[in-house]
C-alpha cells in the first residue's frame, strides 16, 4: 500500500511523534494507518522502558470535585517545558477524574483503569510518545463528602479539604471559609490536623530534642529536671502551633488560630462545621533533582 506525505502528515498529527519515525513506521506497515500508529506505540514503550529510570521531579498537581466525590493527583516530568504544557495538564486533570470516578486502591489499579476505551497507563504511554520525556502518575489522594480543593501557581502546590458538616457544598460562606483554609494549607504547609493527630513517637522524639539541646545550654544545664520538663512541655505548646492546622494562627487574621476561624464561621452560619482531614501535595517534594554539571561534562568530551 503506497503512502504520501499526506499520510506522514496525518500520522504525525494523530500520534505527535516526529516525522521521520512516522515516515519508517509507514514504511514498516506497508502505507496502513492504524498499524503505523500501533507499531510507533510499541517503539515508544520499548523508549519509554529506557528513559524510565531518569528523574521526573517536574510536573503538576490537579484536583477535582464531582457529585460529593473529591480527587487530587500529582503528575510528573522531566522538564518544566513539558509539565506546563496544555496536554499534560489535560492529561492530570483526566486522571484526577478517573481516580473521583473509579475509587482505585493504588497506583497499580489506577493505571489499569479505563476511560473512553483507553486505560490510564495508555494515555501516559501516548503522551510519551508525543513529548518523549519521562512521565509518572506519582501519587493520589481520594475523598466523599464535603470537600474542598485548591490549586495554587498553576498546578505547583494542590490542596484538597475534608469537612463534616449540614451546609450544603457550594453554599458561598462555607466555600470561602473552605478555600481560606485550604490556602492556609498550601501557604503554611502543617503536618497534622490537631493535637491529637501527632503521634505519640513524633512527640516523644521532640521532647528527647529539647533536652538534649538544654544539656549543651550552659543556661539550662544545671536547672532541676522538673523545671527542665515545664520548659519541654512549653515548647511542645509551640511545636502544636507550629504544626498543627487549627492551632496555627489564620494567616488572614493573626489575632485568632485556623480553629477559632472555623468556629467562628460556623457560628455566623447556624451550622457546626469540622475539618476532618486534608492533603497537601507539592510537585517534586521528595524527589531528588539532577544536578547537571556542563562543565564536567564538556571536559569529559575533550578527553
């Protein structure tokens, strides 16, 4: 079956990879279209399997609601200029809605799901295709019920919100409250949601912290111990402020914490409202960067 540069065309536009590998795929299958695009879909599994082991800490985070269902999802790259591409983006906020949809149990089912006849591990082995770098589906969160999201600098920083409450989800005060705390989330980044959230072990190490920074006090170091525990006790106060959500201080209002805003708004609204949990995902938080170092490594070509 003959083909023409017509043909290489359209193929390039359906798959997005490069002209040459369309024109050899054309080759290869004799001019058929839909054997092209399957054969370039296997040279780019067998790219893909190469470039698997090289860093995707760009990327993006998106988030979804849909009838009372919740989902937030970090997507990776290679490169920044692909991660802000319109694709990509396209492609997390499609995963988020398969995740809100289909409730998987781990990453493993969640790339065996499917959506208009394709599976999410297809969609992310046809980007690939397109863009060639490395392309990972990192992590999600999944929550039902009252639920609120926040995206924060275009997919960097993404935030989703749990509240037990009688409102009705899209009533105005109670969004606005929501997404001032979900903001509070995404700006302070605490650990925990209140007191009773941090483990016991995370304490007893702070406690085991303090003193032996009070030791190496010459101030400190020969005060009785029962003194020495009031202190502890003291700063473990300010560790709870520090990490805990509805002990920080509301960022919009210094003079009350994120729990009294709740409390407050509740009030004003006839109905208690409670924060029962939350998410917060920073694209590439954890993932170590590669550092590339041109110099070295033109050097390293001169000899």
């Amino acid at each position: 079956m003959a083909f023409t540069a017509k043909d290489v065309q359209a193929l390039r536009e359906k798959t997005g990879c490069g002209m040459m590998d369309c024109k050899k795929a054309l080759v290869e299958t004799d001019g058929d279209m839909e054997a092209a695009a399957d054969f370039l879909r296997e040279k780019g599994l067998a790219s893909q399997a190469k470039k698997a082991d090289r860093i995707a800490a760009e990327g993006t985070v998106s988030a979804v609601v849909k009838d009372g269902v919740g989902a937030i999802v970090e997507l990776n790259a290679e490169t920044d200029f692909v991660a802000g591409g319109i694709e990509f983006k396209t492609l997390a906020e499609k995963v988020a809605g398969v995740v809100a949809d289909q409730n998987p149990a781990d990453l493993d089912a969640l790339l065996k799901c499917e959506k208009d006849g394709q599976t999410v591990e297809g969609m992310v082995q046809e980007l690939f295709l397109a863009v060639r770098e490395n392309i990972k589906v990192r992590r999600f969160e999944r929550y039902e019920g009252k639920i609120i999201t926040y995206i924060h600098a275009g997919g960097k920083i993404g935030v989703m919100v749990k509240f037990d409450t009688e409102l009705e989800a899209d009533n105005a005060e109670f969004v606005t409250m929501g997404k001032n705390i979900a903001m509070q989330i995404a700006a302070m980044n605490p650990s925990y949601l209140d007191e009773a959230s941090v483990p016991s072990e995370v304490l007893d190490k702070e406690r085991e912290v303090l003193i032996a920074q009070m030791k190496e006090d010459p101030k400190m170091a020969n005060k009785p111990e029962a003194v020495l525990g009031k202190i502890v006790e003291g700063k473990i106060g300010k560790y709870y402020k520090e990490n805990c959500l509805v002990e920080q201080a509301f960022v919009m209002d210094g003079d009350i914490t994120v729990g009294k805003y709740v409390e407050k708004t509740a009030k004003e609204l006839g109905k208690d409202i409670k924060i029962v949990s939350f998410v917060r995902f920073e694209k590439g938080e954890g993932i170590e960067k590669r550092v590339d170092d041109f110099a070295s490594e033109v050097a390293g070509m001169i000899k």
